[in-house]
C-alpha cells in the first residue's frame, strides 16, 4: 500500500538511532546530506513500525510555524 501526504516536505532519511523511553521515543534520522533531524514520537508508534537503525524512512514535516533566531 503506497500513501500520499499533504504535506510538502517529505525528506528521505536513514534511521541513526532509536532510544525508548517509557512513553516516548526519541528518533534520529539522517539524511543524504548528513544532516540529522530527531523526532519524539510515541513508544508505541516506534514499536508499531518497528523501526531498527539503517532502516529507510520518509521524515514528514508539518508546522503551522517555522521560528528563525540570529545571535546579538
């Protein structure tokens, strides 16, 4: 089964690491490029995908909001 998503970043990713916690799951993701984006998900949507590093993955971004800072 192939899905779609309306969201428009969708980034290839390879799973760098999983660490479990008692509720959430803390993800690291890389991509091609080398740069790393974690995201926190439930412990049970981790288990769900069962989700094992080198495993590819598509990172789906979705915010309302994007927040930009620059040092004083």
């Amino acid at each position: 089964m192939a899905l779609r998503f309306s969201a428009r970043n969708q980034l290839q990713a390879k799973v760098k690491s999983v660490k479990l916690g008692s509720v959430m799951a803390e993800v690291v993701v890389e991509l091609a490029d080398g740069q790393e984006i974690v995201s926190a998900i439930t412990r049970a949507s981790a288990e769900s995908l069962n989700l094992k590093v080198g495993d590819s993955v598509v990172a789906i971004i979705k915010s309302t909001e994007v927040m930009i800072g620059v040092n004083e």
